[in-house]
C-alpha cells in the first residue's frame, strides 16, 4: 500500500516539477515591449496613464491574470482530474498572488499609448475626453465599434455565398461540378 501511494505521489510530483519547469522560463522575464515610435517622457506617461484610466482600459485587461490562472489550472486537471478540489482552492491564492501584475500590462498600454501622441496631443486628447462629448464617446465608441464589426461578420457570411457561387459557376465553365 506504501509503495503504490509513494508511486502515485512520486508521479505526480515529477508532473508538477515537470509543469513548472516548463512554465518557469515564460514567467521569469514578462515579453519586450513592440518597437515604440519615440520614447514618450515622464509627463507624457502622466498623461497617457490619466486618459487610458478615463477610457476604463483597466477593465479590459482586469480578466487576464484570472484567465491564465484558469487554463493552468485547465492544463493541470488534464494530469489529474482527482485534484480539482486543490486546485481550485490554489487558483484562489494563485490569482490574487498575481493580480498586482495587472499594473504592468497598463503601464506598458501607457507608454505605448504615450509613443504615438506628443505631450501637447496627450494634453489635448485628455482635455477632449474630459468634456461632455468626450465621455460620450468613450461610452459609445465600443458600442458603435461592436455594431459596426458584428454587421462587418455578417456582410462577410453574405459575401462568402456570393463568392462561393460565383466560383462554382466559374468552375462549371471549365467542366468541373463542385
């Protein structure tokens, strides 16, 4: 009975080392920054931190670190479906040990959000979103923008019959029925 529970654990420890020696590279070293259009100053990153605030880009990112913590989780219970109860308990620790990581990926939206504006542009961007219309369009630019890409989706189904037809016909002309 030892040697069969020593076993079991002994395998599943070399899975957990094994899990976490894969995963420790990707985590030691968060990924470079894209190519920046200039190196934006300190009060440029004042600003582009004040304005993706005002844009709520904080509630975009908010998701990540529980999501990563999920699919681990997800990876983990392929190994061992018996170990759920554990690991859902550890993912609860896990992901607040890691939701102050949030910081960085906002950090490098506003620094690369602050390369592609001048610090006047920044200024007056952040006067703009400030001002009635300004909050208007920080409200309805994603509803707008999630209109406009769902019509996007079913114009593209629509053209996708059209030119599915157009190429059978085609294809008819040279004796081929597909």
């Amino acid at each position: 009975m030892i040697a069969r529970f020593s076993m079991r654990h002994t395998v599943a420890v070399l899975i957990a080392l094994a899990a976490i020696g894969i995963a420790r590279p990707a985590a030691a070293q968060a990924p470079p920054l894209p190519t920046l259009a200039h190196q934006p100053s300190p009060a440029a990153m004042l600003l582009a931190k004040q304005i993706i605030d005002l844009k709520g880009v904080k509630n975009v990112f908010e998701p990540l670190v529980r999501g990563v913590v999920i699919k681990t989780k997800q990876m983990f219970m392929q190994t061992n479906f018996m170990w759920q109860k554990d690991l859902d308990e550890v993912a609860v620790i896990v992901e607040k040990q890691f939701e102050p990581r949030e910081a960085e990926v906002l950090d490098a939206s506003a620094r690369i959000y602050a390369s592609h504006f001048t610090e006047q542009e920044l200024k007056d961007l952040l006067a703009f979103y400030q001002t009635p219309l300004g909050q208007k369009a920080i409200a309805e630019e994603p509803k707008a923008l999630d209109q406009s890409m769902s019509y996007a989706g079913t114009w593209a189904d629509s053209l996708s019959v059209q030119v599915i037809d157009s190429m059978r016909a085609e294809m008819k002309k040279r004796g081929h029925d597909i």
